[in-house]
C-alpha cells in the first residue's frame, strides 16, 4: 500500500440535485467551481490517487477532463450519472472509475428524494457504465423498505460493488438511523456473493467498511473553496 495519501476534492458545489441529507445543505452552497489553477496546484501534489466529487462533477466537464488529462494516478468520480451523456460515459469508462449515487429504484421515490425529474436519464447512462461502477445509496426512511429489491435489481443488471450507508445530518435522518443500518446489515447478510460495504463502521460490526477515519493520513479532502480538511 502507497504511504501517499488519496486526495478526495470537491471540483464544485454545483448540483441538479437536492437531496435532504446532503451535507451540502448545512455547510451552505456557495455556489463555488475550483479553478484550473486550482486544480494544477492539486494535480502537483503528492498522491496515491484522485477522487472527484462535488456538487455534481458532470456540471462542471471542462474541470473535470482537465484533471483527466493531467492526472498521472487512477481516478475515480462521484456522480449522480444523470447529467452525463452515454457517449461521454464510454469515454470516462478507459480513464475513470464511477462511483455512482443511485437514491431510490422507482421514479416517485426517486423524485421525492433528489427534487429532480431525471430518473429516466439515470436508467439509460446505467446500461453504459462499467459495471465495475460503485453503486451508493443512502439509506432512510423514503427508501429503507425498497432496499433489499433495490441491490437486487441492480446486482441482475451486472453491478456487483454496493457502498450503503445510513443518513446522518437532517433530524429526520439522525431519527432512523439504527433501522437503517440494520436494514443494510440484513441486505449484506443475505447477499454475501456481492461486494457490499459501509462507507465508514458507524457501529456495525457485521458489515465492512470501506475506510476508517483516515482525513489528514491516508486521506487528504480538499473543499471547493480550496480549504484542507
């Protein structure tokens, strides 16, 4: 394992989508995109690999195929998938792992959820991407119930990697946290032959976690204001 740390940024706070548990909405949303300066001052520092995140990075193209074509590590993206093109997603899929956010299987929920009226779109960018995309989900009370049948779904439709992870921020979130982590211990327990991790332990001991909290060792986060965290 590299002594480097993998550097995860937020390229913007831009987003199409507004979903109540994104931490976006109490640290505010500045409405703020990192600059190509920025971004070559990022791109020089000592790194292991890259994470793009946001906001949404597909909001942003120009920023983040200039990171493409400069980065000198893997990269991996967070998206929604919705704002992508499929022949953008054939050309991300050789310079760019996915790691998509995928809130509700249906198009109310989905709706419900994110504000948004793209779930169409989703559908038809998922039959492009790697199916060595990360999948996300957040789980709460709009979307706990579905969640067996929606790994299900997506796991029949090639998607074998899942990173869920009960929501925490908004009060309602916070109140249903433990039947959502013990929702995903359920659904890890029955479906052993998939790669389904939690985001970070938060208390279970059943279900691996993708990291410890390593902010400032293995990992270096650096906000589209350009702060370190």
């Amino acid at each position: 394992m590299s002594d480097l740390p993998v550097i995860y940024f937020e390229i913007t706070d831009l987003c199409n989508h507004a979903c109540f548990y994104c931490c976006k909405d109490f640290r505010g949303k500045p409405g703020l995109t990192m600059t190509e300066e920025q971004l070559d001052r990022l791109l020089a520092l000592p790194k292991s690999a890259l994470v793009i995140s946001g906001g949404e990075p597909s909001l942003v193209r120009d920023r983040v195929y200039h990171v493409l074509e400069h980065a000198d590590v893997r990269v991996t993206i967070n998206t929604n998938l919705a704002g992508w093109t499929p022949g953008e997603l054939a050309e991300l899929a050789g310079k760019a792992r996915l790691n998509i956010s995928m809130p509700a299987m249906d198009r109310e929920t989905y709706r419900e959820i994110t504000g948004a009226d793209d779930f169409g779109k989703l559908l038809a960018n998922l039959e492009t991407a790697s199916r060595d995309s990360l999948i996300g989900i957040v789980v709460h009370g709009k979307n706990r119930k579905d969640l067996p049948r929606h790994v299900a779904w997506l796991a029949v439709r090639g998607f074998r990697h899942f990173l869920l992870q009960p929501a925490y921020g908004s009060a309602a979130a916070r109140e249903d946290f433990a039947a959502s982590l013990a929702a995903i211990e359920r659904v890890y327990a029955q479906n052993r032959q998939l790669d389904i991790r939690l985001m970070s332990p938060c208390g279970s001991a059943r279900v691996p976690a993708l990291h410890q909290c390593d902010a400032g060792t293995g990992r270096l986060i650096v906000l589209s204001t350009g702060d370190i965290v």
